[in-house]
C-alpha cells in the first residue's frame, strides 16, 4: 500500500514538473522535497520564509539540509503581518494566506509553474484554518494528493537511511501563545530560548506554551517522567526564569498538537 502511495507522489511530482517547495526544513517538506530532488530532470527550487515567529533553529537545519543535497534554494525574510499581531483565532489563515502569496509571487517571477507545500493526508483530521488558504491560492500538496501519511512518510524515510525520519514535529511559535494575546518580540524570543534550551537539556518537541509570565512545559512520551527527576531540573527552571518566566509549570498531559486551539479548550 505504501509502495502504491509512492507511485502516486512520484507521478503527481512528475506532472507538476516545474514548482517551488515551501520548505520548512520539518520531516514532512524535508521528505516532500528529497523525493522531488530524486526525480532527474524536474525543475524545482526550495524555498524558505524567514519571520520573526519561524524559531531559526529551523531555518538553520533547513539550510544545512538543502546545501548538503546540492538543492537550489532561496529565503524569503518576511516582517512580522500586522494582522495577526493580536494572535487572532483565524491566524493560521491569515498568516497561511499572508507568506504563501510571497511564495507565489515569487514563483511567477522566477518562472515557476506551481507551489507546493508538505501538508500529509493526518493534517485533514486536525483544526488547520491554514488549509483554506491554500486552497483558495491553488497551492499543491502532493503528500496528502497521494495520501500518505505522518506514519508513511516516517517509515520511508527511516527505509531511505534518513536521520531525520524520527526528528520531532515543529511549529511556528504563534502556536506556543493564547489567542487574542498581543505579540512581543520579548515573547516570541523568551519561547524561542526555552525551548532551544531544553532542546539542548535533552528534551527534543518540547513545547513551551507562555501565560504571562507563566511557562507550560509540554513534553514528548516518555519525557516527562524523566524531566521530573531529571539531576539538572533545578539548573533548567534557573535558566528559565533567567529568560524571563517567573513560574516554570509541567504539564501532565504532555504534548498534543494544537493545545491552544479553541477545538481544545474546556467549557
């Protein structure tokens, strides 16, 4: 089944033929652009958009990854939209609507026929208002075309030998604050080193969701036991509340996608 859904992605790239790739540097547009760059003679070019609420961590590993596979790439440096400067409950849209005519704009003047993102067949089943966007800007997305999923994509790219097959899912930090907040940069840069910092504690996917001045820290499986008793617990909640949050909360639920999202509020 997988190998058939492969066979799909294949054709729909080869159809496209000439596209850039909205590439975030995470597993799914990583995996949707190592496929397109295997496919010879298909005229492509990754590129990626640079905002203040994009963490650079990934812009790094993003760039790392198109210069070691000998990819043509572009970055787009984007000011933060003042429309979703209130962190409105349609963000997701505006913001989806706001980068990806960048993204198409910049195609037609580089002559490229398509965009392409790597939304995956799962993304359907969650609260992604982004996804109008795209379709009303006929953006392409080949991995959820040929329904393949977040388990298929892992699958193939650990079968492939890629070291980033297992790499945690990432979000723009827009994500990690309440709607209807309004955005500092002292915000987005105080989630931004709390989670670069228990990144490198040893707590890759964490989620550091900001209240205030409150931290909620949403860990991975299996994280958060071990985060509990962790010999350094004291030193991360100092270099926390260095960043600047006065409380540093666990939460026991651990991650979930989109716990802000209004799908998950309580009554």
């Amino acid at each position: 089944m997988l190998e058939g859904k492969l066979k799909e992605l294949d054709s729909i790239l080869t159809d496209l033929n000439s596209f850039v790739v909205a590439f975030s540097g995470g597993v799914d547009s990583s995996f949707l652009l190592y496929r397109a760059h295997s496919i010879n003679k298909l005229n492509i070019m990754a590129v990626m958009i640079r905002t203040p609420y994009i963490p650079l961590r990934e812009i790094r590993e993003a760039t790392e990854f198109v210069r070691t596979n000998k990819i043509k790439y572009s970055i787009i440096d984007i000011e933060f939209p003042q429309i979703i400067e209130n962190n409105p409950p349609e963000r997701c849209y505006l913001c989806k609507r706001a980068l990806f005519e960048e993204l198409v704009s910049f195609a037609g003047k580089n002559n490229y026929d398509h965009v392409v993102d790597g939304t995956n067949a799962d993304d359907t089943k969650d609260f992604r208002p982004g996804l109008r966007a795209l379709r009303e800007l006929g953006i392409r997305s080949p991995l959820m075309e040929s329904g393949l999923t977040k388990s298929d994509i892992r699958e193939s790219l650990k079968k492939a030998g890629l070291a980033f097959w297992d790499k945690p899912a990432m979000a723009c930090l827009l994500t990690r604050i309440p709607y209807g907040t309004n955005i500092s940069s002292d915000m987005l840069r105080m989630v931004e080193q709390a989670e670069d910092l228990l990144f490198e504690k040893g707590y890759p996917g964490s989620r550091v969701r900001i209240h205030g001045d409150l931290a909620r820290i949403e860990c991975l499986t299996g994280y958060l036991e071990k985060l509990v008793h962790d010999p350094h617990k004291e030193d991360i909640i100092s270099e926390m509340k260095k960043i600047g949050f006065r409380y540093i909360s666990l939460d026991l639920e651990g991650y979930r996608t989109g716990s802000l999202n209004p799908v998950n509020r309580l009554p």
